[in-house]
C-alpha cells in the first residue's frame, strides 16, 4: 500500500527534471526519434533527383518531412502532457469528428484530388488526408466503447456499434477510393474487438462475409485484379505491375549490404513514389538487406514496448488505446513492406514515420504522444499506488 | 468473472497479437531474403539493363573509288544546329552569329533564339565541319550540334546504277553499295551512358566507349574519266534518238574488269528520289545486268565462232540470200527484205545476211550449237559481284525445233542480259579463254590491310585461231562497212544488232533495241564495248545507224583520253574520201531518189506507199560506203 519500495528505487528523491526523464518511456520516444530523422534523410536520397527535376529544389520532400516532423513533435510533447483518461469520455466524439472530416472529402470546395483519387481536404496550400486521422479516431472510439462495455462483451449485440462505425467508415474511406487504408481500418477494428474481449465465434463470424468471396476469386482470379484495380486506380495509375517491378530491381539491386547510402539508381525517376509508398525499396537498394533488418527490428521494438504499454497500462481503456495505436504503426508497416516486396497486390499505404507525407508524420507522432502519456500514467499510479488496480 | 473479460485475458489476447505480428515480420524478413539475395543477381541485371542506354557511335562507312583513286563515294560529316532558346543568354549575338556563318536570315534565328517554351529548335541540317568550327569559335551558347555521318557521291548523278543508293540508315539497297555491304558498312561501335527513366543522362555519368570500326574501302576497276565520257555518250543518244533508255558498258575483254558502265534515265545518288518510289526502283535498276534482252545480230559472233570451231564453213563460202530462208516449210525473213544476192561468209558477217546465220546454226545442229551456247555462259550468270544478276534464257532443249534453231543462230528466240552477251563475247574474241566480269579488284580495311579480289580459272571456249578470225571479221565490219563507227587512223572491230522488243509474250510492234558492240584494237582487243538503245524513237532503229555511230564518239573520246595516238591515219583518210556521201533527197519523187542512190553507188528501202520522199536514212551528207541501204520515207 505504501510507495517504500518504489522509494528504495529512487523516484521520489529524483528531481522534477529527472521525474520526466524517468517516466518517459525512453525505447519508444527514441526509435520514434530515430526513424523520424532517418525517414528524412532517406526522403532527400530518394527524391532529391525528381524534386530538383520537378520543383527546382531536390530539398523539396525532405524541407517539407521536417516541417511535419517539427509540428508532429510539438503535438507529441503537448499530448504527452494531457491525461490521456480525459480522452475516454470524448470517445463519440472522435467517431463523428472522424466521420465528418471524412465526408468532407466529398464536399466539392474542400476536396483536393489526386491520381485520380480523392483523399485530401484542405485550403489553399494546406491539405490533409482526413483518412489518417480516422483510423486513430476509430482507435479511440472503440477503445472508449469497449472498455465501458467490457462486461457484456460475450453478447454479439454489444459488438453492434463497432462495426457498424468501423464498417461506415470502411465505407467512407473505400469511396474515396483507398483500398490499402480501407483494409487497413477494416483490420483495426476487428483488432480492437478482440483486444476488447469479442468472443471468438463471434469475430469468427465476421470472417463468413470473408469466406463467401474466396471460392469466387479461386474461379476467376482475375476479378481480384478487377477489383484492385478497381478501387484502387492510383496503385494502377501506371501499367500494372510497373511500380512492383521498380521495386523488386531496387531490392535486388541492393544485395544484402546496399549500394550505399544515396547510391540508389532506381530514384532516377524509374521507381514511383520512392520517396513516399516505396521508400522501403529504397532503403533496400541503397542499405540492402541488413539494412531493412534493421529498420524492421526497429519497427518490432517499437511495438513490442507498445504492447508492454498496454499490458502495464492502469486502465483498460489506457491499455486498449495503446494496443490500438501500436497495432495501427505494425499493420502499416506490415502492408507497406508486403506490397514493396510483391507480396500483396500494389496499395498505396506509407511507411509510418519514414515515408514522406505531412498528415501521416503529424498524426502518428501525435499517436506516439499519446502511447507515452498512456505509459507516463500508469508509471505514475505504480508510484502512487504500488499496486494493481483492480476491476 | 466468467462472463467478464478479464485484464488477464487481454495480457494474453497481446501475446497472442504480439507473436502474430513477430511471425509476419519474420514471413516479410523471409520474403526480403528471397527478393534481395537470392533473386538479386537478376533483378539487378535487369535494372542495369535499363539504367544505362547505349547509343551507336556509327561507324564510318567505307569508300569506293575508281581505279586511279578518285572517290566515287565517300562519307561525309555533317552537322544538324540547334538552338536551345532556354540556354540562349544574348539572343542578338547568337542570331549574328548563326546568320552569318550559316547563311539563314537573322530574323529567323533571332525568332529561334528568343522564342520561349520551346526546348529546342533546328537552325540548319547538314551544316559543315568548318562551319560548326566557326560557331563554336564564335563562342555562341545555347547552339547545339549533332552530328551525322552522310554519304556522299562526288560526282552525283554518275553511275547511278553501279554504285547503287543507301537506305534513309545507310544501309546498301542496290549496286555495289548493296553487294558489299557487308565489306562497306563497319561496325558501329556503343557509348554506354546512365540515364534517368527517360534517358536524360546523370550528372556524374561516366561514358564508357566501345569503338567503332570503320568499313572497308573499294578499289574497283571503273575508270572515271571513261565512264564520264560513256555517259555523255549515253546522255545524247538519249536525246539525239528520243530513246527510252541508253546503256553502256566498257570492259577489258581479257580480265573481265569493267572500266565504265551506264544506264540512262538515271538521277543523282546524292539526291535519291525516295518520294517517287517507281522512279527509284526504275531508273537505281542497273538494267545492263539485272535485265535480259533478246539481243538480235550481235549474238551472231557466238553463232559464228561456233560454227568456225566446228569447221563447218570457212571464210570463203559463198552463200546465197534471196532476203528469206524457207525452214522446214516456214519462211524467215532476212532484215534486207529484198536479200544480199552472193556473198561470202565474211561478207555475210558486215552484212549481218540473217540467211547466212540460220544456215550455220542448222548445220551445227541443236545440240552442238547448244553446247558452245552454254559454254559462251549463255544460259547462265556470269558470276559478276553484283546484287540480282539475272541468267540468259535459252529454250529448253527438247522444244527446240529447227525453226527456232535458226532463228536463235542470228540472235533471236533467245534472251540474254548485255554483261553476259559482252561476256560471251569477250571470251571469243580474247583468245578463247572464259572469263568473269567484276567491278571491284580490291578491299581496303580501315588498318590498310588488303584483299584482293582476283578471277580465278578461265576455261577455253574456243580455239585461238577462231578467236583471231571472229576479231578479223569484226575488223572488217567496221573498216570495209560500218563506216558510222570506223575512226580513222584506229583499228576498231564491230558489230551491230537490232532485235525486236517483247510486250507480254508478243513482239511489240516498233520497239527494238539497237545495239553496237566495238572492240579494240582488233588485233589484241583491249577494250570491248557495248551500246544498246532502248526503244530509239527519232526515226531508224538500225543498231547500225542508232547505236554504232555513238560507238564511234564514245571511242574517239576514249582516245583523246587515253592518248592513244592513231595508226595509219593517212590510209585510212585516204579510205574515207573513198566513201560516198548521201545526197538530199527529201522532197524529191521517189523515181528520181532511188535512181540518184543508184547512181552514187547505194542501194534503198522504201517504206510507206506515198509517192514523195519525206524523210530519209541515213540523213544528207552523212558519209557512207558503197551498196550501203539508205532507207526512204514516203
């Protein structure tokens, strides 16, 4: 009951300073920090010869990256500072907010296209790709929803207002279209319904609709090439298939220990979006193979901690929003890295913290803010209370 | 607690997430290996393959020049100018500049100069090297240049057919340019550069060359000075008799090395009229190798050799023309309609008495005249080193029946081509020694290494005896009658033919081919010479009024060229006043013509049913021998 032990480790003699240093949860802030700036550096390695051809300025992407990584910090270290608790009773209100700024894409003045698709929102010079901000707006809701509800989550009803918000916004976001973040978000709130205790059987019969379209790809599989292309023309804005084969000559080309840091020669223009989608191509080719290990490992580290958050997290509604957001950074990093090595068919997905993209670097640092406030608190009521918080 | 999920529960639902996740990452990791390291090597070929472009250095095509080393064709640089406005700093100085070493107007290069949002403009094509030199020097930025290697024909519109013309690629597509292609072209050489997906070469580029090798060189046989004068020769026949085509070929009868040959209508090499394909694909036909004729009485020397190799005539033979022979109950004409009267086989010979021929070639029997026939080659290619050579064309043998056999003893019902009749001939009247004609005596690499091209094994066709009496009766054609193609002072032998042209099958009514073939000196023939017209349209039709009189000026000029000094000239002047001169008889009635021809010695042919003579053959005043036919026109 009493902090004596905790006391023996020092916490409370430390100073304020020391106090911060101590709660903030170094492995991930760190690797977060790390990725961040090496996204940027590899950001200028793969576009500087397109942005110097296109805008005169091969700093182009990588001035931008560190205007969203400055922005994303300071939206870091001020989340950092909210209770994360004062989220919880807001949670409807993520999922409408999430909504809204969804439907606005479709609001012909708002609306910013590209490729042939429309994912942004925004005035003048200023977009954002509302997209981004959902999937942790769904986060929050079902983490609110599903720590409130926790005891009735063995009746199917009660998993009801999760899907039908998680499926309205699949909807929304699948007609923008985005098929890469529609799967994504899909992904998301099944994640968010097992982590919040659905039963099996349950989750399993969401698996049936799921079923039911697999014996019809396996007769004719080239409706599922249909309907990627279909829903999603910017990954075949270009010959099919292009992009995949950029990429697999930038990964091969890379061997297992690179060509060398800004070496690339598949930047020339031959691979699209190097310096956004297949910028994990890039680190391929210019780092090679104990390149990628690396950042991959990275990547695992920062979620494993993510995990330990949630699982020390002192409440559950702390501990599903920090499985929520972890979940969010592996399944994009685990998308983007199948599509690069042509393990899944080409969708335009970043990789969280490297690929250049305002929203995305803004957002997911502001995600990471949250994950440490998370960790912050519940180190905080251990100090406090040396005990397990009991339900 | 059994209906609630527990914290628990979630710590395990993480793991069970956790080592999901650590699975797919070990599956990507494993996917990675595969991508990177084990199908590395190709995918990394490949992505060489298209980050490097290889541009051709062209090589240098090689030259072909005459026998005393004047180019015939050669390869040129030239230099395209570009102006890339953008890069134009002084669009004033630039335009100066362009205007005065080019000679464009300064207002169109100063539009080139200054127009915005265009990446670049031509100025000029084919620009010199000097002049590129001078811009450069000039120092005028924003001028671009690209270079291009071009061929080039010095003398143009000069043996058109012969050296043939290149493909827009310069690839040979006739004549010598097309047969030795091979040898001419080179290898084209590669720069290898690394450029971005659309080819614009990176900045750090490092161009790695692979040189070129420049073609090799022809030393033909083609003397240009001879050639000049044959088509000049050949230009006003063109003219003069309004022909449809003229050919010409010069050749040295013991080598088989051609000197000179023409075909007309023909255009400049330089200038190939690729818009007008009929017209190319016509007049780039070398037509004295490529096509067959029915060649008429020159083909008479192969009867005759013939038939004094066999012994089955001599010289003094008397032979009886009545202007027709009835074969087998069939009645063939004689060219004289009213006969040559008694003449021996010599005189038979300048008479070209088509009687005479029927009887020798009956006499040799179909199968022995076809047996010297092939061994002349004329029913075979003569091997020259030319593209598309066609064979002549005898009857086959079995089909052969005693009229055709005397119609082919004096040049008809048979087809040949003029380099295999000149060939044929050639071998008769060399000696008796085989041989093959050919244009070119040497290849020439770039590394002055040489190949010489020579002809090998000559076989004889005919004994050296008949060979000096075939050249005898050749020499008294000219000197005794072919007065139209005798120079004085110059022992020149000759043989005329004019021989009916076919349209579909059917003898074309009033189109022949005339033709002259000359040797000399008669004695030891170092040149053999053939003139043919196409199709003469300015009134006779005669090879010996159309074509030898041309024979004639082709060899005066081949004298004064060669400066081959004459030979008994005062005789033969003396030989010339001899000869009679033609009265004009145009306009006069047809009894007082023909009795003042008789009166001077010639004899006539009328033709029409008027009863005024509108025109005649040969034309007033022109020089001619006795007993020679004036042909009058009514």
């Amino acid at each position: 009951m009493v902090i004596s032990q905790k006391k023996s480790k020092g916490y409370a003699i430390a100073s304020n300073k020391n106090m911060a240093w101590q709660l903030l949860n170094k492995p991930i802030f760190f690797s977060v920090l790390f990725l961040s700036i090496f996204g940027v550096v590899m950001i200028y390695s793969a576009s500087s010869y397109s942005a110097e051809l296109t805008y005169g300025d091969s700093f182009f992407f990588a001035r931008k990256q560190i205007v969203g990584i400055i922005l994303g910090l300071i939206s870091l270290f001020i989340i950092y500072n909210i209770d994360y608790k004062k989220f919880a009773k807001y949670y409807k209100w993520a999922l409408i907010i999430s909504l809204v700024l969804l439907a606005l894409v479709f609001v012909p003045f708002l609306s910013v296209s590209n490729y042939g698709a429309t994912r942004w929102i925004g005035f003048g010079s200023f977009t954002i790709q509302p997209s981004e901000i959902a999937k942790f707006g769904l986060v929050l809701f079902c983490a609110g929803y599903l720590s409130k509800k926790y005891s009735q989550m063995h009746k199917f009803c009660t998993l009801i207002p999760v899907l039908v918000a998680g499926g309205l916004m699949c909807v929304l976001i699948m007609l923008e279209p985005n098929m890469s973040i529609t799967m994504c978000v899909g992904a998301t709130f099944v994640f968010m319904l097992f982590m919040g205790g659905a039963k099996i059987k349950h989750l399993g019969l969401l698996a049936i609709p799921v079923l039911c379209i697999i014996p019809l790809l396996l007769m004719e599989p080239y409706r599922l090439e249909r309907l990627i292309a279909f829903l999603d023309p910017w990954s075949n804005a270009q010959d099919e298939g292009f992009q995949l084969v950029q990429s697999l000559y930038s990964l091969g080309s890379g061997g297992l220990f690179g060509v060398g840091l800004f070496e690339s020669r598949q930047k020339y223009l031959f691979l699209p979006f190097a310096e956004s989608d297949f910028i994990f191509s890039i680190i391929g080719e210019e780092l090679g193979l104990v390149g990628c290990l690396f950042i991959m490992a990275i990547f695992f580290v920062l979620i494993y901690y993510g995990f330990r958050v949630a699982k020390n997290a002192s409440t559950r509604f702390g501990s599903l929003l920090a499985c929520g957001i972890t979940f969010v950074i592996a399944i994009q990093v685990i998308f983007n890295i199948a599509v690069v090595t042509g393990s899944i068919p080409p969708t335009g997905l970043p990789l969280p913290f490297i690929s250049a993209g305002g929203t995305s670097i803004v957002v997911f640092l502001s995600a990471i803010g949250v994950l440490l406030n998370i960790d912050k608190q519940s180190k905080r009521d251990m100090q406090n209370y040396a005990f397990v918080p009991q339900r | 607690m059994k209906t609630t999920f527990s914290l628990l529960s979630i710590h395990k639902r993480l793991l069970t997430a956790l080592v999901v996740i650590a699975f797919i990452f070990m599956a990507l990791f494993a996917r990675l290996f595969f991508v990177q390291i084990i199908y590395g090597k190709t995918y990394s070929a490949r992505a060489v393959d298209q980050w490097t472009r290889d541009l051709p250095l062209e090589a240098k095509r090689g030259s072909i020049f005459d026998r005393n080393g004047n180019a015939l064709a050669v390869c040129q640089t030239t230099y395209n100018v570009y102006v890339r406005p953008n890069a134009v700093k002084d669009a004033t100085s630039v335009a100066r500049v362009l205007s005065d070493v080019l000679g464009v107007s300064f207002e169109k290069a100063y539009t080139l100069c200054s127009t915005k949002g265009v990446s670049e403009a031509l100025v000029k094509m084919q620009a010199t090297e000097a002049q590129m030199q001078a811009i450069v020097d000039a120092n005028a930025l924003g001028v671009y240049f690209s270079q291009n290697i071009q061929r080039y024909y010095p003398y143009g519109d000069l043996l058109t057919q012969v050296l043939g013309y290149l493909s827009i690629d310069n690839q040979g597509q006739s004549g010598l340019e097309a047969f030795y292609d091979y040898y001419l072209k080179g290898i084209n050489g590669k720069a290898l550069t690394e450029g971005d997906l659309i080819g614009r070469e990176l900045d750090d580029n490092l161009v790695q060359y692979l040189p070129s090798i420049d073609g090799n060189s022809l030393y033909t046989s083609l003397d240009l000075s001879l050639q000049v004068a044959l088509e000049n020769v050949l230009e006003v026949i063109m003219q003069k008799q309004e022909a449809k085509g003229a050919y010409g070929i010069l050749m040295n009868p013991n080598t088989g090395e051609i000197l000179a040959m023409s075909n007309k209508p023909s255009f400049d090499l330089n200038n190939v009229p690729r818009d007008d394909l009929t017209t190319m694909l016509d007049q780039s036909k070398n037509k004295t190798v490529v096509d067959v004729y029915e060649p008429g009485s020159t083909f008479k020397i192969l009867t005759m050799a013939a038939a004094l190799e066999e012994n089955i005539t001599t010289e003094n033979e008397v032979f009886y023309d009545p202007g027709y022979r009835i074969v087998d109950g069939d009645r063939i004409k004689c060219w004289r309609t009213i006969g040559h009267g008694s003449q021996t086989l010599t005189e038979g010979f300048c008479n070209s008495c088509n009687s005479v021929f029927m009887d020798l070639a009956l006499r040799l029997g179909t199968d022995k005249f076809y047996e010297y026939l092939e061994k002349f080659g004329v029913n075979s290619t003569t091997e020259i080193d030319f593209l598309g050579e066609s064979s002549g064309i005898l009857m086959p043998i079995s089909q052969v029946k005693n009229v055709d056999l005397a119609r082919i003893g004096f040049g008809h019902a048979v087809a040949v081509t003029m380099v295999g009749l000149l060939t044929a001939i050639s071998s008769i009247i060399n000696g008796g020694t085989s041989i093959t004609p050919s244009f070119v005596n040497s290849i020439v690499a770039s590394n002055g290494q040489t190949i010489s091209l020579k002809n090998n094994a000559s076989k004889r066709v005919v004994s050296e005896s008949t060979s000096a009496r075939i050249r005898a009766m050749m020499s008294q054609a000219v000197n005794k009658q072919e007065i139209r193609s005798f120079v004085p002072g110059y022992d020149i032998g000759g043989k005329t033919g004019t021989a009916q042209k076919y349209e579909n099958g059917v003898i074309a009514s009033g189109k022949y081919v005339s033709s002259f073939i000359g040797i000399y000196p008669a004695e030891k023939p170092e040149y053999i010479l053939l003139i043919a017209v196409d199709e003469p349209s300015a009134g006779a039709y005669y090879g010996s009024l159309v074509a030898a009189p041309y024979g004639k000026m082709f060899f005066e000029q081949m004298f004064s060229i060669l400066n081959i000094p004459p030979q008994d000239l005062e005789a033969d002047l003396e030989k010339m006043e001899k000869n009679i001169v033609v009265p004009n008889l145009v306009g006069k009635g047809l009894a007082t013509a023909v009795s003042e021809l008789i009166e001077c010695g010639l004899q006539y042919e009328i033709q029409g049913e008027g009863e005024i003579v509108q025109n005649q053959l040969l034309p007033a005043g022109s020089l001619t021998y006795k007993d020679d036919i004036v042909l009058l026109i009514t």
